[in-house]
C-alpha cells in the first residue's frame, strides 16, 4: 500500500489489478491510484488512534524534513521581509477574531485539566521530558536564545516589552499571590524543601515550624520559619540572595501585619552561630514576655 516517491515520477500499487505502476506524469490513472490508496488508508484508520509513541514519531519524522527542505531552500532576504510586512499587518487588522480578546476562567480550567490529564500519562510525560530534556534540544534553544539576544534591535525590542509590560505583570502577580488557593497550588506543584542552612538552623531550633514551603503568609510575604500560636517570625538571609536595605522594609511590612520579624543571616550563622543563638533566644523569650 505504500507509495514510493522517486525524483523523477511516482510509484504506487494499484489495488484494483495488484500490480505497481510508474508514471512520470500525474496522468488520470495515477491520480485515480493517489485517490484509492488516500481513501484506502483512511477507512483502515477511521476510528483508530494513534500511540503517543507513533504521534511522537510522526511529529519527528515530519519536523526533519520540514528542516532539511529549509535548509536546502533558504528565504531570501526579501522574503522575510515579506511574511515580516504580511505579519504585521495581520495584527493590525480589526477582524483579528483573538485581537484584545482573554482567555475565560472557564477556558483555562479545561486547558489546565487537559494537561494535567495528559501529564498523569506515564509514556506522554517520558516523551515529553525526553524531548525537552535531550542535549541537542537543549544546544539548540540555547544557541537560539544566544542569536537572537547578539541582535541591538531585538534585544532593545525585548527590553522595551518588558519595561512597558512589568507594571500590569506585577498587579496581574499580586491579584493571583492575594488568592490562598493559588497560593497553596503553587506550593504543592513546586514541592519546597528546606536548603543546608535552614535545616541546620532547624535542629538548633526544633520548636520552631518550617513554613518557607509557601505554607504561611503574613500579607504576600512568606518568612522561613514561624514559633507556633505566637505573632513570632524568622526569615533567614542567604549573602548571595539579598541586601541589606531588604532588612527594615521587611521588619516594617511584618510589623504593619501585627507580626514581628527577626533576620539571620547566612554568614553570621556560619562565623558566630552561638551569638546567633542567643540573640534569637532572647528575641524569643522578650517578645514573648512582652
């Protein structure tokens, strides 16, 4: 049933008299042999699936040779130019049927369900991560990134989209960190876990609870650890992750919430952990005797 393409003409089996013919014209027998085995291999599928394994072979087999006829038939330079005038005229168009339009709550709970439905798929993820995860994948979007990136006009351009982007992202954040579902989803789907020094900082301080996982908020902050049943918090600073400004906001914005905030930070705790010890002990017994 297979056709056979040559460079010069087609090959094809009929199935009407068994034997395979050539052309080197697409004459009225050969479109009739297209026709039968096109209608021939679609009633064999009709109501069939393929595996994710198949569609995934498929989808490379496909991709390769998009890329090799690429590569073999490069656009000119007037050509981009084209499809680049061709695109932006599209999207200044008015009838655009997705131009200035959002996506409904609705619409987005039943993407996110078809997903995680499909990421629940034992071969669908392992294809999945394969392909995101293989070394040459991983090469090409970096040398991608690395090309776009040398280019001043469309690195000023990416610039420019996020400056002028950053303050409706920032609300859009702040709308979705204030709701306490997506909160504890988030969470859940990152799966936090205590880093070297908030786990020594634990077996120094055993009553003290771990909530740097996104478990408690004060506000939109999320401190490391908290004394349970009190107003008490401790956020510990990595040297490499903050600054010293950081420290008084924060103690401010706590207190602001009716909680009260110490910081450790990292290198104080590696050269004078005692200190440390006994500066969070009084804390501790200070406030709460207050």
């Amino acid at each position: 049933m297979k056709g056979h393409n040559y460079d010069k003409g087609i090959s094809l089996p009929c199935l009407k008299c068994g034997k395979v013919h050539h052309s080197h014209l697409v004459d009225k027998h050969t479109k009739g042999l297209l026709n039968h085995v096109y209608e021939g291999n679609r009633q064999r599928m009709l109501g069939q699936k393929h595996s994710l394994e198949v569609k995934a072979k498929i989808k490379s087999s496909v991709s390769k040779a998009i890329t090799k006829w690429h590569k073999e038939h490069p656009m000119t330079e007037e050509t981009k130019k084209k499809l680049s005038e061709a695109q932006k005229k599209r999207f200044q168009r008015k009838d655009v049927w997705n131009k200035g339009k959002k996506m409904s709550k609705e619409l987005k709970k039943k993407i996110s369900n078809v997903i995680t439905r499909k990421w629940k798929q034992d071969d669908y993820r392992d294809i999945t991560l394969k392909g995101q995860r293989s070394q040459g994948s991983r090469k090409k979007r970096s040398e991608n990134a690395l090309q776009m990136w040398a280019d001043s006009n469309i690195r000023q351009k990416l610039l420019n989209g996020i400056i002028q982007t950053r303050p409706q992202v920032r609300e859009k954040m702040m709308e979705k960190w204030l709701d306490a579902e997506y909160r504890n989803n988030l969470s859940k789907s990152l799966h936090y876990a205590p880093n070297k020094f908030e786990k020594d900082f634990a077996k120094e301080f055993p009553i003290l609870d771990f909530v740097g996982d996104l478990s408690f908020f004060v506000g939109t902050k999320n401190p490391d650890f908290i004394l349970p049943d009190t107003d008490l918090c401790i956020d510990l600073f990595g040297d490499h992750w903050h600054e010293e400004d950081e420290i008084q906001k924060r103690i401010e914005y706590f207190r602001r919430h009716g909680f009260k905030l110490l910081v450790v930070w990292e290198h104080e705790w590696n050269k004078q952990r005692q200190l440390v010890i006994e500066r969070i002990t009084r804390f501790m017994r200070d406030t709460q005797n207050a």
